[in-house]
C-alpha cells in the first residue's frame, strides 16, 4: 500500500525511465531502496522488481550501477 493507504501505481515503463533519470539528476546517486521509497511515497512503483528494471536501465546505457560497499547494494547514477 501506499501512501494514503491506496495501492501503489505501477508506471508504464517509458513513464517509469523518465521518473527514474528525473529522480537521480535532482537527488544524484541513489540505492535501490531510495528510488523505491521515493516512487512509493509518490504513490508510484515501477513497472517491475525495482532492481530488475534499473539492471535493465543500466544494460541500456541510460544509468550506470555499482555495488556500494559503503552503501550495502547497488548505487545508481547519471552516466
């Protein structure tokens, strides 16, 4: 559920890249887990496994992910 108690809107994938690119160029490097809040408390998921759909934003060159040591998981960022 999301905020407000309302199920999550799962995004369309263009509409979901387009959030995802908007979401790091403003917040810079994110986990997987802070872009999952982040949709979530706009009410917004994915239209996949977060993960899943960032590994393929990254196979497509439109983000880039590394395993953060730091960070304990994948950190996302703006090529």
């Amino acid at each position: 559920m999301a905020h407000g108690g309302r199920p999550l809107q799962v995004m369309a994938q263009s509409e979901a890249e387009d959030y995802v690119l908007a979401l790091l160029r403003s917040s810079g490097p994110m986990t997987t887990m802070d872009i999952e809040r982040a949709a979530a408390s706009d009410g917004h998921r994915c239209p996949d496994q977060t993960v899943l759909f960032l590994t393929k934003m990254k196979s497509r060159g439109m983000i880039k992910g590394e395993v953060s040591q730091e960070r304990k998981g994948w950190l996302w960022s703006i090529p």
